[in-house]
C-alpha cells in the first residue's frame, strides 16, 4: 500500500505509547497527562445527561449546528469573560471535539507543506503532531523561566521570514513542563507580535488548573488585533470523555474555522454539549476544580517529598504551581530512555523528554504526570524510579 507523503513526519509514537501504557495492568504510570478518574463527577453527569434526555431528548439526539450548541458556547464566553476577562462574543466561540481538533484545524487553516510553525520547546507532543501531519516545518524556541524568549523569536523571525505561517504556545503550566509565562513576558509577546501578520495560537488547556488562587491573564487578553486564537477545554477541569473544547477567535477567522469544522465532522456530539450546558448551568464547575487543584496539590507535594528524598542530589526541577506535570533533568549525557527501559521493567513508566521537542534532541529529561496515580502508587513508583536513577547516573 502507498501511503501519504505525511505519514512519513508522523514516526514518533511516544503519546501513543503512553496512553497505551496507561491501560497497562499493574503499571505505575506517570506517562499520559490524564486527569485523576475518580474525581470525574459521574452521578452529576448521570444526572444532567437523564435531564438533558427527559427534557430536549430529540435535540440532544440529532446534529447540531457546526458552530455548536448557542447555550453552551454562550456559558462559554461568560465564563471566560467571569474567569480571564476575555471579552468573546458568543459568534466567536466555536465548540470543538477534543482542543486536539482545534489543533488540528489551526494547522489546517494555516500550513502548506514546508511552512515554518515556531514552537517554544519543549511542548506538547499532540500539537507537534497535528502540525506534522500538515508537513510543517517545526522550529523549536527556547524558553526561560518567565516564557518564550523574546531574542530568540525576533532571530527566527528574522530567519525565516515570510515562511513563518503559526506560533504555537502554552503560556499556562505548560505540558511537558509545569511551567508558565510570567505576566510581564506575556504583554511584551502580544506586543512584540503585533508588528507581524502571524497569527498565535494559546492553548490553554491547564490555564484553570491553579494551585494558587491568583489566575494569569491570557494572551488574548492583550491581544488588540485578534491575532491570538484561543482554544480551552474541558478535558482537564471536569472530564476529557465527553470531548467538548472550545476554540475562540474573532470573526473573520472564524468564518474559515466553521468551514473547517464543518468538513471534519459536521458538528460535535450534541448530547455531549447539552450535557455541558445542564452541567455549567445547575452545578458550581469552579467548586469542581477547586477540589481537583486541591488534590492535585497534595500529589505534587508528595511526588516532589519522593524526589527530595529518594533522587540524586543532581536531578533538577521546578516546582510546578499548576497543572499535572513535573519535568525533571539528570545531568548532561544522561538519556532517560535508558531509564525508562529500566524502569518499565520494574514497571514504571513517563515519558522521556526528547519526545517533546519537535526539532533537535535533547534527551537528558523526563516527564512526570502527577495527577492520575493515587498515593501509595506515587510513593511505590517514585521511590523506585529514584533508586534506579541512583543506579544509573552511578554508572
Ligand atoms: N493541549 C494540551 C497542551 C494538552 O496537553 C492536551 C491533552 N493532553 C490537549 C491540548 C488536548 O486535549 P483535549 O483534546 O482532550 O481537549
């Protein structure tokens, strides 16, 4: 069989392999990036979906409009406004399956093959792949504690010129890192890029996910050209089953966005969106995700209690203050592939950090999601990793 050319940018199974891994019995795994299960209010959901049935059972069960179902993209937008200050119009919110189709639809709309998208690296690996599938060209920027470095955007600017089609970044707890812009860095980003036709997309996938009361605002908040596309979920906040995403953008690249929508897959699930519009109008979602981000919390402080205690003095991190990730970093010319193969055979898994970029190798890091396995399992499963990163950076 002869496949399409793009088949060939779309080798790198790791998140495959990862949700995969998830699955596996007896695994400890600090792999895939899913939420904690138990946390998803399944009576609640039971509930709204038995409403929604009883009460708008034919609308629920038929397509529903490309741009999705008004109430909900209406809570949307208030939301967003209540939440970020995000000043959307219901007509510029457009309900997606998964942000992952939102990523899929950014890179449709903006890149022919060979095109230039600039990425702060390391990022999120399904970002990485919906934009190899286009046949982009990735080209990884370096990031510091405070997001993006600015130097090196204005060089690859410079470079590349009119090649540069998308900026992909995550400004908030960024996957795989944990970490987030500052707010200073993200207002000099949106007025750096203003002087260029580029359009940005934010993905604000953990934006929510805060372990401090305070919530930075976004760079759409900033932005005054509707250059920045926003694209939020509900994947991490309450539950990624039902597959209901947003993506806002102002009106002009919104006509191309339903077009797009449109041919993908006419419109998502309605029942799933009506069950969302039931969920947001009769429970309290910040009650919700304050008790996540609790938990959370108290996963983060246990795995990096484990760490201090077992790990080698040279490993390094930064505490993450949100989100569900921690990054590690053994010392140069040490490959965490080696440790994983190590460690799966004791039956631990994560994701080792070369996969995050999407350009050039760097393979001394390792990725820890700390918010699906329970305690003991953390404890388990972080103590052994520990010994054999002893082991290993012993050799
Ligand atoms: N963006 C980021 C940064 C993610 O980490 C993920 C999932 N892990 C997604 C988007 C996709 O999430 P979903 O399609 O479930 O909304």
């Amino acid at each position: 069989m002869r496949f399409a050319s793009r088949m060939e940018c779309l080798q790198d199974k790791a998140l495959l392999n990862a949700m995969e891994l998830t699955e596996t019995e007896d695994m400890i795994s600090f792999s895939a990036g899913f939420p904690s299960s138990e946390t998803y209010p399944v009576a609640d959901i039971k509930e709204a979906f038995v409403q929604v049935l009883d009460h708008e059972g034919e609308e629920a069960l038929s397509y529903c409009s490309t741009s999705g179902f008004g109430k909900l993209r209406e809570l949307i937008a208030k939301r967003m406004y209540d939440k970020f200050g995000l000043d959307y119009k219901t007509g510029e919110v457009v309900i997606t399956s998964g942000s992952q189709q939102a990523l899929d639809m950014s890179s449709m709309l903006f890149i022919n093959k060979g095109d230039v998208v600039l990425f702060e690296t390391p990022s999120y690996l399904g970002a990485v792949n919906a934009l190899k599938a286009y046949e982009a060209e990735l080209v990884a920027l370096p990031t510091d504690r405070e997001g993006l470095i600015l130097d090196s955007l204005k060089q690859a600017l410079d470079q590349y010129g009119d090649r540069v089609k998308l900026i992909y970044v995550i400004p908030d707890f960024q996957n795989p890192t944990g970490r987030s812009w500052s707010a200073e860095r993200r207002k000099q980003f949106v007025d750096f890029i203003a002087d260029y036709d580029i359009p940005v997309i934010e993905d604000a996938a953990y934006s929510e996910l805060s372990f401090e009361d305070k919530l930075e605002k976004p760079l759409s908040y900033y932005d005054k050209k509707g250059q920045v596309v926003y694209v939020g979920t509900f994947s991490k906040t309450f539950c990624p089953g039902l597959r209901v995403a947003w993506l806002c953008a102002k009106e002009q690249l919104m006509e191309k966005f339903l077009i797009l929508k449109n041919a993908a897959d006419l419109s998502s699930s309605a029942i799933a969106q009506r069950q969302m519009a039931y969920y947001l109008s009769h429970y309290d979602l910040d009650a919700h995700i304050k008790k996540i981000t609790s938990l959370y919390l108290e996963r983060r402080n246990l795995m990096m209690e484990v760490i201090d205690r077992e790990f080698p003095k040279e490993v390094g991190y930064v505490i993450p203050k949100g989100g569900l990730f921690i990054w590690l970093e053994l010392p140069e010319g040490k490959d965490s592939r080696e440790l994983l193969k190590r460690a799966l055979a004791e039956k631990v898994a994560f994701i080792p950090g070369g996969s995050f970029y999407p350009s050039g190798v760097k393979n001394n890091e390792l990725r820890l999601n700390f918010s699906n396995m329970k305690g003991e399992e953390i404890i388990k499963g972080m103590t052994i990793l520990g010994h054999l990163t002893r082991e290993y950076l012993a050799e």
